[in-house]
C-alpha cells in the first residue's frame, strides 16, 4: 500500500467506498501500487497495467492496453472514441464490484500476463487521422511551425488534431491553433505540463 494513495482515498469525496474495495482485490494481484496523473496506478515490473478514476456518474477501472484482454464478459469499454489502447470496467457501487471480484482478477491476471509477454498494441498512424483545415494551412504557412509540429511525437501530433478538430467552428479551431502554438514551438505536447 502507497501512502500516497491512502491521502488520496482519505480525500475522495465521491466513490470512496468503490476505490477501496477495488484497491484490495487490484493488490491481491500482488500489482505495486503508485500515484500517477493523481490517480491511483498499479504496475508490474515498472509497467502501467491500470488505474482507477472516477467520474460523475461512475467510477471505472481503466486497463492501459485493455483493447488487447479478451473481454468474455463483454464488460470493457472505450472511454472515447478516439481511445486506442485503453478500456475501462465501469462501476457505479461497491456491490457491483463485489459482485465482479472473480471477473476483475481474471482480467487483471490476464493484464498481467499481457505485459509479461511484452504484448504491444498496434497504434494507428498519426496520418489516419484527419487533419483540420486551418492546422493545415498554418503549417503550409509558416514553417517553423511546421517543424516543430513534425517534431512531435505521434501520440502529441494525434492529440492537437483531435483537440483542434472538436471544435465545430472554424474561428473556434482557428483560436486554438494560435493559443496551442507556443507549445507546439517548444515542442510540448497538449497535455504536457509546462
């Protein structure tokens, strides 16, 4: 048990009875428990297997390369469209989730495993995505931009493009594109921390 996830839990003031009782059968799966992007994640070998969230209307377990698990009780879940690797199990009381236990460790073994094997989810090229008119123009008018832009990582180049595509107005994506340029500059992604 990490320390700084009991403060986390001491401070949940929504799904607090659920994060605990997922965080006992998640450690009886001998996972180690940390906590990353203010959430509570649980490794093997140093590696992401899951973590667990809460939201208004639920709480989940989020497998990071859940799109990988089988999923025999059809229970996995893609938070968004766009997701790619990740699924979640949603919750929304602690007898739900006492009523999956056996289901939940069997996925959890399987995740497991899945990184003890070195098993990769095969992500789709940044160019199968879309990209927004007005990014395109920028980037054909100002080099510089679009250096830095082609400098990106992949997984930081999908997510501008799908940040400024959710806008459904041109000025609206016209408006991002010119506040997210100084990150883009320094070669930050969207969701990096300054």
């Amino acid at each position: 048990m990490n320390p700084k996830v009991d403060a986390f839990l001491s401070e949940a003031d929504r799904w607090r009875d659920e994060f605990r009782t997922l965080r006992a059968i998640i450690l009886a799966c001998r996972l180690d428990e940390e906590l990353k992007w203010g959430k509570p994640c649980y490794t093997f070998e140093g590696r992401n297997v899951l973590l667990i969230h809460g939201f208004k209307d639920y709480c989940a377990l989020l497998f990071m390369k859940g799109a990988l698990l089988k999923d025999d009780a059809g229970i996995l879940v893609a938070q968004t469209e766009n997701v790619q690797a990740a699924r979640q199990i949603r919750f929304s009381s602690v007898q739900q989730i006492e009523e999956m236990e056996a289901i939940l460790k069997r996925y959890i073994d399987e995740a497991i495993e899945m990184e003890r094997s070195g098993a990769k989810v095969a992500f789709k090229n940044t160019e199968v995505f879309e990209t927004p008119q007005e990014l395109q123009e920028k980037l054909d008018r100002d080099a510089a931009f679009k250096s830095a832009f082609e400098a990106l990582t992949p997984g930081r180049q999908r997510g501008y493009i799908l940040h400024i595509s959710g806008a459904k107005q041109a000025k609206t994506r016209e408006a991002r594109i010119e506040k997210l340029a100084p990150r883009i500059l320094d070669g930050k992604g969207l969701n990096d921390r300054n």
